[in-house]
C-alpha cells in the first residue's frame, strides 16, 4: 500500500495546461487561404512569363523566316534574265515569274491574299508555301503589293496609265518586294527590300 502512494506522488498530472502549443481550426483555414492566394499568384506571374517568351520566340521565327525569304527573292531577281510577261497589270501585284540564268530555270513567285501563303515553283512543279501568315492583304482593296516594279528613273512601273504587261517586264530594271508577316501573338514583322535585275540594262529615257 505504501509503495502505491509512493508511486502515484511520482507520477505527475496530465490535466492539459492552458499553455500547451497547438494551432486551432481558425488559424489553420486563415494559414490555407493565405497559402492558396500566395500559390494563385505565384501561378498567374509563371502564366505571364510563359506566355511573353512564347510571344518573343514566335516574332523571332516570323522575322526569321521573312529574312530568308527575302535572301531567296534577291538571289532569284538578280540572276533573272528575262523577267516573264504577265497576264495583266493586275497581277504584277502578287507575282513574280522570271527565268533564271545560267540554270534556265522557270521560276514563279505568287502570293494569295485569301490564304495568306506566299510559295515558290521551279518549272511546272508543285509550288512549295515559301511564307505563310503574310498579311498584305488584297491591293485592290487597300491592301499593299508584295511585288513592285520599277524602272531606272524609280518609276513605279504598275502604277501608270499607259503600263502594260510587256512594258513592265520590258522596262523594270529593279523589284521591291514587301512583306508583312503576322508574328501569332505579336504585332506583324514588315521588311521591304528592293533588288537590282543584274541582267537588265538601264533604259535610254532622260530621268527627270
């Protein structure tokens, strides 16, 4: 018995102290609000720098690929001799056929304003989409020539009254080429140029 009492003075209270840690259910829902609102944010601001990076790789690849484009047109012009005869005025807006030496090679160049796509065709084979998303619409209806041709006074050739198909590829002596191509998120890249025909020998009129 003695032993007993002895035992139960030794072992001490467990009544809970007011003191004791621990957090309560309002604390936890406070804590788990915070910790969504903090994640929510942390998400939104990953969702905004992915989408920016989209954005600057998509115009980086749009102006990339116009560049190459552009270095094709070029190297195509100058080697023309002679540049073909169209069927209209009209169409000397959207196309560019020549024969390019010393290969002897039909080429054509075409952009459709309903599809977007500009392609490329050697000969008679199956025209290949050289550019797509090109966004200079139709120029009869304001929208700006890809193609332009001028003669060695910069007379834009298409533009006079009395132009005709065989006038044009007669006398133009360079091709201005401009493009502009929807980057997807971003704003459309443009880029004009202007190429020489190498072959084509400058026109007697005075300038002036």
């Amino acid at each position: 018995m003695l032993r007993l009492l002895r035992h139960r003075r030794l072992v001490p209270d467990r009544t809970p102290s007011e003191h004791e840690g621990g957090f309560t259910l309002v604390e936890l829902m406070v804590a788990m609000t915070v910790s969504i609102i903090v994640l929510s944010m942390m998400a939104t601001m990953v969702a905004v720098y992915a989408k920016a990076d989209t954005s600057i790789v998509n115009n980086a690849d749009a102006a990339s690929q116009v560049r190459l484009v552009l270095l094709q047109l070029q190297s195509d012009i100058q080697a023309a001799n002679p540049l073909s005869t169209l069927s209209s005025v009209t169409a000397y807006d959207d196309e560019l056929q020549m024969t390019v030496q010393p290969s002897g090679k039909l080429i054509t160049w075409q952009y459709s304003y309903n599809t977007g796509n500009l392609t490329r065709q050697i000969g008679t084979s199956t025209a290949a989409v050289e550019l797509t998303h090109v966004t200079n619409g139709n120029p009869s209806s304001g929208g700006e020539a890809v193609f332009g041709y001028y003669d060695h006074c910069s007379t834009n050739l298409v533009t006079q009254a009395q132009a005709t198909p065989s006038n044009i590829s007669g006398s133009a002596t360079d091709v201005q080429v401009s493009l502009a191509v929807d980057g997807l998120d971003t704003a459309p890249y443009g880029s004009t140029t202007t190429t020489h025909i190498m072959a084509q020998a400058p026109g007697t009129n005075l300038c002036g």
